[in-house]
C-alpha cells in the first residue's frame, strides 16, 4: 500500500508540474460530452459502493485543454465519491456561458467544516486526514484543479449545500484562437 500511495503521490506532483510550466494545446471541446464518458465510466465502478452518478449537461462546445480539463473533472469526482462512505449521490451538471463552461460537481457526502473551506486548494491539505490516507489521497487533487482553473482565467469554490453535502462550481472561460495557451 505504501508503494501504491508513493506512484500515486509522484503522478500527482508530475501532474501539477506540467500545470505549472507547459502549455498545453488547446481543442473545441463539448464539456457536455467529456462528463457524460466520466460518468459512463463511474457509473459501474460507484455502483458497488451505492453510489448513483448523474449528469445534467447543457450542450455547446468552448476551447479548452482537454487533458487538463479531464483531469479537472476526476479529480473533483475523486474527492466527491471519498466523502461518500456507502451510498448516496454523485451530480455533475454544466451550463454553457458566452465565454465559456460553469461545471458544478455535488455530493450527498457529510460537507466540509466551514474552517476547512478555506484551505481546501492547498497542496497536501486534507480534510480528514485518516481517511483520506486510507483511501489513497496525497491532498494534490484540489491543488492541480485550483493550479489549472486559475492559470487559465477561471474561478473555482466550494460550498456545503443545505442537508449535506459539497458542491464544487468551476468557471472555466474558452480561449480564442490565437490566445495564448496557458
């Protein structure tokens, strides 16, 4: 288990540094398309756990980094689905803005201490720590997801919603071409 925790923590850092100093290129990308095969994809592996995944998607296209954009979304997802113990409900919704995509990302999950909303972006910060390491985190995924919204022009917070739970929202705006990437 610590070899695992130790591959999964050097793909981590690997990953926020390529954040940090490479661009990456960009494609005319359908953000609605991207969450439906992410929850294609979960939808199995969650279900052994009863957890229910579902996606509310606007359709429309906007010019993005796709890994990066990925990567963004399984990694919201990743933390989403260890608040949740055994059961309840994954929710990814999109709208599409004049200048880009606002991703929502929600979990029945027990929430975030309100003091901990505040930290929850930086490096190696973990709400529970015990139970994060059991389940493999580093405390990098909101870090790189903060690193990659915030490189690119876009905002990102996290609020507990009312009866439990956390929602993520993540504006990111389309580059144009030309743009400089990243």
């Amino acid at each position: 288990s610590e070899s695992k925790r130790l591959s999964n923590l050097s793909r981590k850092l690997l990953e926020l540094l390529v954040v940090k100093e490479q661009g990456l290129p960009l494609a005319e990308i359908s953000p609605e398309d991207m969450i439906r095969e992410l929850t294609d994809r979960l939808r199995p592996l969650l279900a052994k756990r009863q957890i229910s995944v579902s996606c509310a998607c606007q359709p429309g296209t906007c010019r993005l980094e796709p890994d990066l954009t990925w990567s963004l979304l399984l990694n919201l997802a990743d933390n989403a689905q260890k608040a949740m113990d055994r059961g309840g409900e994954l929710r990814f919704e999109s709208e599409m803005l004049p200048g880009g995509v606002r991703i929502r990302v929600l979990d029945t999950g027990g929430g975030i201490p309100e003091e901990a909303l505040a930290h929850l972006t930086e490096a190696f910060y973990r709400v529970d720590k015990a139970r994060s390491r059991a389940a493999g985190g580093t405390g990098l995924g909101l870090s790189i997801v903060s690193d990659t919204v915030s490189r690119r022009g876009g905002a990102i917070r996290a609020e507990n919603v009312e009866g439990g739970g956390t929602r993520f929202i993540v504006t990111l705006p389309s580059m144009e071409r030309g743009e400089e990437e990243l």
